[in-house]
C-alpha cells in the first residue's frame, strides 16, 4: 500500500500528536509488546491459509506471505448476511509471549499451530478439536482452549508442549448450552457460541453464547492453578439475543457487542464469576454491531450492516459512552466488516472487510475518532476471509 508525501506528512504530524496522548493508556495495554505483523485467516473452503502482512510507521501494510494451514474452512456465510461464515471473534490469536499462533479450521474441525519466526510462519502442528465447528481460541500458560460452536458446543483442552505441538486433554472438556446442527458445512451462526477469552487476571475464561430465538447469554468458568477448568460455569443472561464479540479493559471489566440491537454493554466481574452490568444496552444506531475491541480508554465495534465502525469510552469504571452519534469510520461503499483488532500501542484499528477481501486500517484519534489511513487487498473479496491476529 502506497502513501502520498502530502499524506504521510500529515499523518506523521497527527502521529506526533496522537501518540502523545496515548502513551498514557500504554499502561493499560493488555496485549503486550506490539509486533509489527498482522495476521489475517482466508478460511477458504479448500484450503484454509494465513496472511503475513508488515506495518510500516504510518500503519499501512504490506502483504508478505500467505502460508497454509493444512486444514479447511468454510468459505462465504450462508446464514447471517452480511457474510458471517464463523459467527465468532478469535478465530485466531498470538501466544502471550509472541511464540506461537493457533488458527482454527471450521471446514476441517481442527485447529493448527505455527512457529512464529520474525516474518515467517512455520507449521509445527495440527489436531482435532474434539468438537465440530471450531471458531474461537483463548490461551494462557501452557494451556490452550477451542471453542466448537456447532453441534453439541463445548470447550476442549489441549496442553502447550515446550515445542508448541499440542497435546490434548479429554477430561477438561465442558460442554456449553447450544446444539446448532450443521445445515451443508455452516450451522445457523445465530444460535451459537460466538468467542472465549480470558480474564486478565487468568480467573475466568469467559464464552459468549448467542440465541437469536431468545436471549442469549455468558458462561464463566473458573481457571485453577493447573490451568483447568472448574466444571460448573456462572452463567448470565443477557438483555440482547445475541451477545457477540467481547473484550476486557485493564481494569477487568468486560465489554461486549450485542449483534440483534446494535449496541454494547459492559460488566463487572463478581468473584463467583457472576457478570453485574455497568451500562446496559448502549445503542449505537447502527445494524449487527458483531465484533468489539477495547484499545484503552476506548471499545470500537464493527458495524457489519452498516459498514462502519462505533466507538465508545470506557470510564475507569467500565461504564461506556457513545461517542460522535455513533459512527467513528466509515469503510468504503458496499463493505461487511467482519472483524477488527487495536495494535498494541492503542494507534492503529485493523477492520477486516470480508466482501472486499481487503484490511483497512484506521489511527486512532485521541477522542476515538477514526483517520482512514490506508487499504490492504489481502484475499479474493466475498471469499469468506474472516479473523483477524496482531
């Protein structure tokens, strides 16, 4: 992706501007040391595979290396249009120490493993995820979790071996609340779990459970010392049907996207793993605000009926403001984001647009406000890209 001399000298001045304001929110970081490399999964129907993209100073990108997984996914959406082929957020993630990525593959049910060498990825392994539909992945430790969304639901173990291949572990799996059936190779993504994640502190791995008959609602369950789970989850409803993507600020607060009324919701986190809400219900009047990520003092929600992006501040309480009337970017005409991630240092939002198979990258403002920078062909468009990994 090129960028003009006029341009770049404008967005080094907002840079200059910008990362002053942010460098106090570093603090509260939660991902760690910021990696100059995007990852973003193709979860296309044959062959499933992974694009290494660089960011450059201005955050643009550059696509180095696409890399497969060995394993299959299931293409574009045939339930939930916009095309939202995994109902889920996390359908990729780092390792906490910046070692390893774990990739789901829905079409394949497995979830492979990769060596992360500077700008090279290495397949090191692959296994079954003892489930059907895998869409999301958590990881703490020497443990990681999969969520299987389709199918009798549940979360599976499997232990991180010093070499990153996994081993699995039956006896820790849990079963969650829903049994989508699969209707050709996708289940109906608005009636199943959408994504796991733990709390900061490691207590809680969390899953978010959509029920788009109904309410939906959140499972927390209790991480022991050993990196298992506690058999019986605290479970709370939610107001919306379908609680969707979520996040933790650094104070432990979770705040979640609600896909039915386009809004968000944030909570706090009882020491019985029972959620309290802060601000209930917070529309932003957009259509299916699907995924959500918090990036310091602020979330942002990806709009996928819309094609744009809301923003909210998060109070140090965790209650939430919507901000500048609920649209903070706009993405191109005719786009379906379907997923979005911060960079670590709270200066970039990479949305991924699932119809144009591209990334568009926005600088975070110091009052949430988006500056559309740069965008990224990355797969073929309407294809079925979806997850994306920093």
């Amino acid at each position: 992706m090129k960028i003009s001399q006029k341009l770049a000298v404008g967005i080094a001045g907002v840079l200059a501007t910008t990362g002053a304001v942010h460098a106090q929110d570093r603090s509260l970081n939660l991902r760690g040391f910021d990696s100059p490399y995007v990852y973003v999964m193709s979860n296309d129907i044959q062959n499933n595979s992974v694009a290494v993209l660089r960011r450059n100073f201005f955050g643009g990108l550059e696509k180095l290396a696409v890399v497969s997984t060995q394993g299959k996914g299931v293409g574009v959406g045939t339930t939930a249009p916009p095309p939202d082929p995994l109902g889920s957020q996390n359908a990729l993630i780092k390792s906490d120490d910046g070692r390893l990525l774990f990739v789901t593959n829905a079409g394949s049910n497995q979830v492979s493993v990769f060596a992360i060498e500077g700008s090279r990825l290495r397949l090191i392994d692959i296994q079954p995820t003892g489930g059907t539909f895998p869409v999301s992945v958590a990881q703490r430790g020497n443990r990681l979790y999969v969520l299987n969304s389709a199918g009798t639901s549940n979360v599976t173990a499997f232990q991180i071996l010093p070499s990153g291949q996994l081993v699995a572990l039956p006896a820790e799996t849990r079963l969650l609340g829903t049994d989508a059936p699969l209707v050709g190779n996708q289940p109906n993504v608005g009636m199943t779990p959408a994504q796991l994640q733990f709390s900061p502190d490691g207590a809680w791995l969390a899953v978010s459970v959509k029920d788009a008959s109904a309410k939906g609602w959140f499972e927390l369950f209790a991480v022991g010392r050993n990196g298992s789970l506690g058999k019986d989850p605290a479970i709370t409803p939610s107001n919306d049907p379908q609680p969707f993507g979520f996040d933790f600020d650094a104070r432990g607060h979770l705040v979640t996207s609600q896909a039915a009324g386009s809004a968000a919701s944030s909570y706090a986190v009882a020491r019985n793993g029972a959620l309290t809400p802060i601000s209930s219900d917070i529309a932003n009047g957009q259509a299916a605000a699907c995924w959500l990520t918090v990036s310091g003092r602020f979330a942002f929600t990806a709009n996928a009926g819309k094609g744009n992006i809301s923003g909210y501040r998060v109070g140090n309480d965790g209650s939430l403001t919507l901000l500048d009337g609920g649209v903070v970017g706009k993405l191109e005409a005719g786009a379906a984001p379907t997923d979005l991630k911060a960079s670590a240092d709270g200066l970039f939002l990479y949305v991924g647009n699932s119809l144009g198979g591209n990334i568009d990258t926005f600088l975070i403002l110091g009052d949430g406000r988006l500056l559309q920078v740069g965008q990224t062909p990355v797969f073929a468009g309407a294809s079925g890209m979806q997850g994306i990994a920093l």
